[in-house]
C-alpha cells in the first residue's frame, strides 16, 4: 500500500523544497503505536463535546454568566483551529514524535490545572493551552499512521482513528452525565488529563524518533501559516458564537467573518504565488482531494447535525438529563468496536468509492427514518435509525479519509493531515452552526404556524382548556389559577410540538445533504495508480 501511496506521484508538478526522507521508519510496535492514534482522537473530540455538555455546571462553579461563559467551549476549539494547518510543518521539522510527545505533556498538565484555577480568565487561558496542544494530535497522528506502520496496518489504523472520531463524539454525553451524577464538575477535564500520561507512553514507544530539520525554518512559509491559522480560527469563531449572537445583526460576527475570509484569501494568493509554498494546490486541484475535503466536510456537517437534534429533542421534549441522552447516543457509540476491523478488511479489496457511497446511503436512509419523529419518541424509539446511522457513519468516515489517502503523494502526507484537522473542525462547526441555526428559525415558525390556529373563544380551544382546568383545579388555589395552569399547559403542548415538527426538518435536510454527497462521490476518479 506505501508503495502503491508513493507510485501515484503526480507528474509535472512543481513540489515545495521541504520535503520528508524517502523511506520513513516503520515502527517496531505498530499495535502501541495505533493505540497512541486511538487516545489522540479520543481526547482530541471529547475534551470539547465533554465541555459543552457540561458547560451549565461550570459557568455555575466559576460564577461566569451565560455570554461569557459560551466562550469557555470556543475557546478550546478555536485554539485546535489555530494550530492545525502549522502542526504539518512542526512535524517536518521537528519529527511527529518530539512535536506530539510535547503537546501531550502540555495538554496534560493544562487540563489538570484548568479546574483548579477557579475564574473564567484561568479556565480560558487553560482552555487555549489545551487546544494548542490536542490540535496537533489528529494531523501527527494521521501521519504516523500512513507513513510509519507496517503497510499491512495502514488501512486498520485509518480505521481506528474514524471510530474513535465517533466513538468520543457519542460518549460524552454518557460521560458527562454520571460525572455530573457522582463527582464534582472537576472530573469533566480531569477524565481526560488522565488518558495524556497514556498517549504520552504510547507515543513514546509506539512512534519511530525521526530527525530534525530545523534549517527549513529559514526556507518556511511562514506567511502562509500565519495567514491560514488566524484567519481560519477567525471564522470558525464567528461560526461558533454567530447562533447566539444572531449571526449578522452583531457587528462582532460580523468583523469575526470579514477579517477571517480576508486572512483566508491572502492565504490562497500567497501560495498560488509563493515560490515555496506550504500547500501546493497546483497538486490538490488536479485530483480529487478538493471533492473529498469537501465530503469530509459533509460527513463532518451530517455527524455534528444528528449529534445535536437527538439530544436537543429528548431535552426539550420529554426533559431527559445528561445520562439518560446519553444512553441514546451509545447505540451509535457502541457498534464502532465491531465495524472498525470490519470496514478496515472490506477496503483491501473493494474499492473505496463504493464502502463510501454505502455509507453515506445507509446515513441518508436513517436520517430520513428518524424523521418520522414523534413528540412520544423515547430512547428506544431511534434504535433502527441510530444503528443504520452508526453502520453508515463509520462506513463513510473511513473509506473517505482512506480514498483521501491513495490519492496523495507520500511526501504531501503531513500536509494530509493538517487538511483533515481544518476539514474536520470545520465541517463540525458548519453542521453544528447550521442545524442549531435552522432548528431555531423553524421552531419560530412552526410554534406562530400552530398559535394561529389556536382562537380565543374558538369552541374546541374553550372546551380543552376547560377539560385541563378542571383536571388541575384540586391542585390549584381557585378556579383562576387553574384556568392560568390550564394556559401554560396548552403553551407548553404548542411549544414541544414545534420543537418536533422542527426536529423532523433538520432530519430531513440532512437527508438532502446526503443526497448531494452521493452526487459528488459520483464525480470522483480512480486515485492515481491505484
């Protein structure tokens, strides 16, 4: 598979003077090292789906109001945002290993201080720290993956490191509720400071030492990084905080986006133009990586998307608590351990175009089941759909990064994953902004829609209030009080409504997202020498 990675040069293609020795060391201990990609991912995701599930707990603790308190979660994942597209050129210099043995370290020790600091300006600058350090975490370790393990584990690792990708993404919300049930609020970060000592160890003498090239220093694109790191965190801020701000109607979003895009195409014209540039995109446009950066998006958009609206639907609907969302969220979670090997056996013989289309079906047809929602809808309710979506998921996510794999020269490998970490974040932001966005703008409709058709003096509104008002009046003061109780329920009812008929939009829309993800993957060519 190295051999067939590294035939499928593109010829004629001008390459950027920093380049990694041909023949990287292969490791002596493959399965430490996968287990190194496994904690990587798993802390890189979970640190923020954790954070934010928990977030009421610890605005709570540290006295930090609701608007300040929503940057604690972007704080983390701006940070990641930050480093990504430099954590490629860390690597070439300095050698995955040394780079991620580091960041571990830091992250660890960031993490375990975090709670301890006890004020919204201690938690952010933690929070920045552990970002900057985990956001090197999935572009190092994809690299590794690729580059240092016996090929025969290649397409295993690339498999583990999806499922871990889902598997962190889906067991938060289990996580944060027990810890929520049974510790204090400091084990929200503290469970995760507990696996860095474990990656550092794993990475220690999992991943071959590599040596330095610190004379590229000089000959670096730094211009390039800089322009894509700011400007990219930029947006994926403005992203992150734009639902909450109503998006154009606050000049901060609004200054977020226009400095971001602008940073975002200097970095375009800088290396279109750059004798040395950092990503060669004369070499990306002329095969498929710009169509499978964007289905990596999709794929990031569609996970994000349903990770929000189950939870969302069984706390506003049925008022489930952390632990008990959680229980849903596992049906997806759980599955992982089993069609990890399985896909990653499936892609050494057929063809990755294919794995990839099944999975993206399987999700379309459990995004399109789920949408026959109801307001009794419980946990056990979405396991067809949410198994469908869990086989789909994990089909998708690994052939996608997989086929990202074969269709990229050796040398472009850490590039790779630099490109996957800024796909990934965004594309999750997209989605989570987006369906937050879109279920928002239709619960308003939906709940105006239904109160029109609720008349004062209307015969059939008049006889269910009185029906309700005489079923609480026992435990009302008066008949006042139980003709008002009998209006807050009938509200009450019109809004749970809403919220699901809001619900079954989302569900349907990323059905449709789909759709045009089987539309692109339709474009996709053979990858070279393949």
């Amino acid at each position: 598979m190295t051999d067939q990675i590294a035939d499928g040069a593109l010829p004629a293609v001008p390459r950027p003077r920093f380049r990694l020795p041909l023949g990287p060391a292969i490791t002596t201990h493959p399965y430490i090292g996968i287990l190194a990609v496994l904690l990587g991912a798993i802390i890189s995701t979970l640190t923020s789906r954790i954070t934010a599930f928990g977030l009421s707990d610890i605005r709570g603790a540290i006295g930090a109001g609701y608007d300040e308190g929503a940057w604690i979660t972007t704080s983390y994942t701006v940070a990641q945002m930050l480093v990504a597209p430099g954590a490629a050129f860390l690597g070439v210099v300095f050698g995955p290993r040394r780079v991620l043995l580091v960041s571990s370290a830091t992250y660890g020790l960031a993490v375990l201080a975090l709670p301890l600091t006890g004020s919204l300006p201690g938690v952010l600058v933690c929070q920045v720290l552990a970002g900057l350090s985990s956001g090197t975490f999935i572009p190092l370790t994809i690299g590794f993956i690729v580059r240092n393990l016996p090929p025969q584990f290649l397409v295993y690792g690339l498999a583990i490191y999806a499922m871990n990708v889902e598997l962190s993404l889906n067991v938060s919300a289990s996580i944060e509720g027990w810890v929520s049930e049974n510790l204090n609020w400091h084990w929200i970060f503290w469970d995760t400071a507990l696996l860095a000592p474990l990656m550092w160890i794993c990475v220690w003498f999992g991943m071959p030492a590599e040596r330095t090239r610190t004379d590229l220093l000089k000959s670096g694109d730094w211009w390039g990084i800089a322009y894509a790191s700011i400007g990219f965190a930029l947006v994926y801020a403005a992203l992150d905080q734009g639902n909450r701000l109503d998006w154009l109607n606050s000049g901060l979003i609004n200054g977020l986006l226009l400095a971001g895009l602008l940073l975002v195409a200097a970095f375009v014209v800088q290396e279109m133009t750059c004798d040395n540039p950092w990503i060669n995109f004369r070499a990306l446009v002329q095969g498929n990586i710009l169509l499978l950066c964007l289905l990596l998006v999709m794929v990031r958009l569609v996970m994000l998307s349903t990770a929000y609206i189950i939870p969302q639907y069984l706390i506003t609907v049925h008022n489930f608590r952390g632990l008990e969302v959680g229980d849903t969220l596992l049906l997806i979670a759980l599955p992982q351990f089993l069609l990890a090997p399985v896909v990653g056996t499936l892609l050494r013989y057929a063809d990755p175009r294919v794995v990839m289309a099944v999975g993206f079906a399987a999700v379309g047809m459990a995004c399109f089941l789920a949408s026959h929602l109801t307001a009794e809808w419980v946990s056990e309710t979405f396991l067809p759909s949410q198994m469908l979506q869990a086989f789909g998921q994990s089909f998708a996510l690994t052939s996608l990064v997989f086929f990202n794999v074969k269709n990229l020269n050796q040398t472009h490998i850490l590039t790779l994953g630099a490109l996957l970490q800024t796909s990934r974040l965004l594309g999750g932001e997209l989605g989570a902004a987006f369906i937050q966005t879109f279920v928002r703008v239709r619960e308003q409709f939906h709940s105006f829609t239904l109160g029109m058709n609720i008349e004062s003096g209307d015969p059939a509104t008049v006889q269910r209030l009185a029906g309700t008002a005489a079923r609480v009046v026992a435990r009302s003061v008066g008949h006042g009080e139980a003709a008002d109780r009998a209006a807050a329920l009938l509200a009450a009812t019109v809004r749970s409504q809403s919220y699901v008929l809001a619900y079954i939009d989302g569900f349907v829309v990323i059905g449709w997202f789909i759709i045009g993800g089987l539309l692109l993957i339709a474009l996709l060519r053979p990858a070279p020498g393949s």
